[in-house]
C-alpha cells in the first residue's frame, strides 16, 4: 500500500502536527504570543506567582502606617498598590491578586490598615472602599490594555487617566456607600469625607503610572496585552 497524503494519518483538529500541544507546542495555546488571536486556556505557574507576589505587595502597602482621618477611614497607600496591580497584571491577574489580598485580611489575617483582618471590617466605614479594590483592579487592567494596544507614546499620562477615571469611578463611589451605610453619614457627608482623598489619589495614580511604564521598558514582555491573564 502507498503511504500518500490521501491515507496518511492526519493531526487531530487544532492540534498541528504535534499532537495535544497546538501548533506552537504550549498546551492550550492557540496562535502567537502577542498575535490577535492569541489566548492560554489556563494561568501558567509564573502567572501563579505573580498573583501571590502583588497580592502580598498589596498587603505591605495597606499595613504601612497611614494618615488618620475624622471619618475613620485613613489614607494609606492601599490605592497605589491596587492599581499597579491592575496595570501590570490586566484584569484577570491583577483582580486575582487584589481579591487573594482581600480574602486572606477577611479570613482574619491582619493585612489591612491598622493590622486589621476578620470579617468585622465590613461592619466598618472603610468597607466599601476595600470591597471595590478587586473590581478597580479588573477595571483598571482592561483600560490599561487598550493603552498598551493603541498608543506607543504618551502612554504613562494614558495610563494615569486610566487610573484615576477608575478611581473616580469605582473606589469613590463604592467608598461613598460604606460611608454612608457603615458610617451612617449623610451624602454629603459622605462625599466631603470622601474628597479628603482626592489629592491623594492623583499623587497614587501619578506613581503607579510611572513605575508601570519603568517595568514595561524594563520587561517588553509585561506589555504584551494579548496574552492570556491580561
């Protein structure tokens, strides 16, 4: 019989001619790293660690002694950490990161502001503040992402618009609601206890925008917005 191409054994459906590892050889890859169609079924160890590394890093900054005001809800550096998170890790990593930080402090581990942890923080007034860090740091990926897509310059004043407009538009409200729930303040109250973090934030996000783009040049692979986590 005459090994041809028409009864030669052909490759199994998007799996090329190296069996179960795709046509690039990674499990569950589908196309080029950095290419349109490119995506990864599932995260990688590497992945796995930086999830636990910026959740930690979130820890650090939230544990650092903070500025204490009359609403209860002191300015700490917790915001920063939240959207470098975001920024380096798009929205899939980066909210993984932010919601292991906000599960181990519930859990009871003292890695909120004041060493705090346990589920009494949510009877608190910074309640809303915390609980919004997960979505900010989802949010904040997925404009970083199209920053990092679309523009080859400008990006750190790209990527500081990105933080702050999730600033403004998730942690602040959010934050704003448990005062107003926890704190039983008016919302006006509410809100001129809110505005006290403001300058603040644009301090925070002008920073993270910064050192996101410092690692991006030092690691061009961390910029790739197609790939899987991002």
């Amino acid at each position: 019989m005459n090994n041809t191409s028409a009864n030669a054994p052909r490759p199994l459906p998007g799996t090329g001619t190296h069996g179960s590892r795709g046509s690039h050889g990674t499990p569950g890859a589908l196309g080029t790293p950095g290419s349109p169609g490119y995506r990864r079924s599932r995260w990688t160890s590497a992945d796995l660690s930086l999830i636990a590394v910026f959740a930690a890093l979130t820890a650090v900054f939230s544990i650092l002694p903070g500025v204490p005001l009359g609403a209860g809800v002191p300015i700490t550096l917790q915001t920063l950490a939240v959207m470098l998170t975001g920024m380096l890790l798009g929205p899939g990593r980066g909210a993984a990161a932010v919601g292991l930080f906000l599960v181990a402090g519930l859990a009871g581990l003292p890695v909120f502001s004041g060493f705090r942890g346990g589920l009494g923080v949510l009877a608190g007034p910074s309640a809303g503040y915390l609980l919004s860090f997960p979505v900010a740091a989802a949010v904040v990926g997925l404009l970083a992402g199209l920053v990092l897509r679309r523009a080859r310059k400008g990006r750190s004043v790209l990527l500081f618009a990105a933080g702050l407009a999730t600033s403004f538009a998730v942690v602040h409200p959010a934050g704003i609601a448990g005062l107003m729930l926890n704190g039983h303040l008016s919302f006006p109250a509410a809100l001129a206890a809110d505005m006290a973090f403001w300058p603040g934030d644009v301090v925070k996000n002008l920073l993270a925008a910064a050192v996101a783009v410092s690692v991006f040049k030092a690691f061009p692979r961390m910029a790739v917005p197609d790939r899987g986590g991002r």
